[in-house]
C-alpha cells in the first residue's frame, strides 16, 4: 500500500480565479428548478475571507452533459460567494434511509492547509427532521450552521463561519 | 471493489492539522470545534466527471502564443493511482504555479519580481488509461512572503485533482528535490514528518527530453477504497 498524497493550502495566488462562470451550473443547458445560493465566509475575528474558493457538489440531479454537479465560486471582497444550480431533491443515504435535499461544499484558502467540508441543506424540508446526517451533529442547535434560509424567490442563503461564535459544523467524510 | 465502495479513512499522520500557528494565516482560518464523522453516502462516494470537450486541456505552460516564456524549461510527469495502486484514469488535474522570477500572474501577488509577457502559469490535464499525466512548464521561482521575517516559499507548483469521488478531492503542492528552503518551510513542515517527502518531486534523466527541458517525476495517490461496498439504498 503506498501513502496517500498529503494536502496543502490553495494558497492566495490560485489561478482557477478566472473562470467565474464555473459558478453556474445550469450554463450547459441544465433543466429543473433554477436557484442561487450565496453567503459569506468569515474569520475567527468576524473578518471576511476574500481569497477563498469555495467549491460545490451535488448527487441530484444525477450530473450528465448538462448539468456538472460541481460549481466553484471565488469570494469577493466581502467574503462573498454565489452559485447558480438546480434544486437537488433528495437521495438514498445508508440502508432505508433517505437524505434531505443537500449540497456538499467544500471551502479552500490560505491558511487552510486542509479543505474544509459541510453541507448545505434547506430550511423548510420535511426530510431535515430525519436526515441521518443532520441527525449525527450535537448539540442540536449547531445543526442550524447547515441549513440556508430563503433569500427571495428562488434565492437561498447561509453564512459560513470558520471559527468561534456559531462555528460551522464541518464534516470528516 | 466497484464504484460504490466507500473511500477508507485517511491514515493518520498524512495531511497536516489546519491548526498550525507557525504558518500564521491559520491562525483565525482554523475551526476549533472537532470534525464530524459522516458516513460516505453517495454525496460522498460520487463525484464530478469533466470532460475535456468542456474543459479543454492546456498541457503547455512554457509558451503563450507561440513564443516562449523565460527560465528552465522542464517536463513534470507521473501517475495518479489509489492507495492500491490502480491507476485513475481520465481524471482532471488542475496545475497553478508562478513564474521563473518567482511572480504570479494574479492580481494578488504584488512581489517585486517582473511578470513574464509568456507566462502565465495555469494548465489542465487529464490522465490517460494508465493514470499517467504529463505537461511543460518553465520551473518557478521562489518568492517572499510575510509569513516571519525574511520567509521565502521553497521552489513549489501547485495541483488540484478529484479523483473517483467528492471524497477524493486534494489539493497539494509539488516540491523539487534538494531546496534548501523545505527546511524552513511551514507549510512543508506543516505535514507530518513520516508522509512529507512524499511533496518532493524526483529528477528522473529518463523524462528529459535532450536539448529541451528537464523532467521531474510526481506521482500522486489517493484515498483507496474499502473492500465494503456501501448498503444498498
């Protein structure tokens, strides 16, 4: 067996910056439920994070020419980021189980010499009541770091936050 | 082993911890709060297919229209494989580096080193049947950073692959053998030390092309899987 390749940090200077239309999902001509997503990343100190790159999947729709499955947004000044993509519904997990509708997002920076990864699910889902995932993240009320709220029709958001105060839950997978 | 087979944890003592105060941006950047521990679900176990009709391949860093950027010219190849050493096939790897002064082409990097006209430092390639990549490049330079005083990054290119699923993604740096810089290096020496080496990138005659460039050889490896395959849903 022969070592996994260890991880280091994106760094500032990351080159993948100039393609911002990898935000939109659906350019390929993807169709079904068209939704944005943005929020902001922020510090410990409650500081912008401007040079992150955050990066999204999606199981459903399954991906196929039309529709990547996979999106990149850089943040902008603000510590902004912001997708276009379709409303996954939801999908198996383990045994008879069924997952809420998610993304999973992964968040690369300086300083973060490993990625970082969560989910992103939806409030207002029944499903988020038995969503085995959700279901794993203690205290209770921490699950909350996970799920966007409406932001308009057809608009979601949800903050991210690296450290401290209301902490985002990330995950080991 | 098929498809839907979890990927095995990753062993410990191989990716550096995001709490490393020696490399200081990590410092407000780091959760303080213990990862949790999912179970791969198909989230987890699939992952993005590029296509190189979508994302064309630029396997040529060392010339922009036609003319050639400054510094050594070298060929950096290799495989990407599992941990058991099946090879990864038509999987997208993403290349950044900065230029041969030592400056990146982004809007960033101010470093008072000169941009070079014929550089500008992105490639993309896939790997073939056999897992094996290959691209020319120009090798880059060391620059400055404010991390402490007088603090230089090690000669280094960096690399974004995917690999079989989402729980394969990695992004890491190559190295170059006999830097002195690694020595000096927190984000080098961020890695634990049984797995480090593993970044440094070995000269290899049988990759130089005479009179051309020289070759380096990197070999990637990711995340295997169990022997499990995941329950049915």
């Amino acid at each position: 067996m022969t070592g996994v390749t260890p991880s280091q940090t994106i760094g500032p200077y990351w080159h993948l910056i100039g393609h911002a239309e990898w935000a939109d999902l659906t350019r390929f001509g993807a169709r079904g439920e068209r939704i944005t997503l943005s929020g902001r990343i922020l510090d410990g100190e409650g500081l912008p994070v401007t040079d992150a790159a955050v990066e999204i999947w999606q199981a459903d729709p399954p991906a196929d020419e039309r529709f990547p499955g996979y999106g990149r947004s850089a943040t902008d000044a603000q510590g902004g980021f912001r997708f276009t993509t379709i409303k996954p519904g939801p999908v198996p997990g383990r045994g008879n189980a069924l997952q809420a509708p998610h993304l999973a997002l992964t968040l690369m920076a300086r300083g973060l010499l490993v990625g970082l990864v969560t989910r992103v699910y939806f409030a207002g889902e029944a499903l988020n009541e038995t969503d085995p995932v959700l279901a794993m993240i203690e205290p209770a009320p921490r699950r909350a770091t996970l799920v966007a709220a409406p932001d308009g029709p057809g608009a979601w958001r949800l903050d991210i936050r690296l450290q401290g105060r209301d902490e985002t839950v990330f995950l080991e997978v | 082993m098929n498809e839907w087979n979890p990927f095995r944890p990753v062993a410990a003592g191989t990716h550096p911890a995001n709490d490393t105060p020696a490399y200081r941006s990590t410092a407000f950047r780091h959760p303080t709060a213990p990862l949790v521990k999912i179970p791969q679900t198909i989230t987890e176990i699939s992952g993005p297919r590029f296509s190189p009709a979508q994302f064309p391949p630029m396997t040529d860093l060392s010339t922009m229209n036609g003319r050639a950027a400054l510094g050594e010219r070298i060929i950096v190849a290799g495989t990407v494989t599992d941990e058991d050493g099946r090879p990864i096939p038509n999987t997208m790897i993403e290349i950044w580096q900065a230029n041969a002064a030592g400056r990146y082409d982004h809007e960033r990097d101010q470093h008072d080193a000169p941009l070079d006209p014929n550089f500008h430092g992105e490639g993309r390639v896939f790997t073939d049947g056999e897992g094996g990549y290959r691209f020319t490049s120009v090798k880059p330079g060391s620059y400055p950073w404010r991390n402490h005083p007088n603090a230089w990054r090690p000669n280094h290119i960096h690399f974004s692959l995917f690999g079989p699923g989402f729980a394969t993604r990695l992004i890491t740096q190559m190295y170059f053998p006999g830097d002195p810089l690694l020595d000096l290096d927190p984000i080098y020496l961020a890695v634990p030390a049984g797995a480090r080496t593993r970044l440094i990138s070995r000269f290899d005659l049988s990759l130089t092309a005479p009179e051309w460039a020289l070759g380096y050889r990197f070999d990637f490896v990711l995340r295997g899987r169990s022997a499990t395959p995941m329950e049915a849903g």
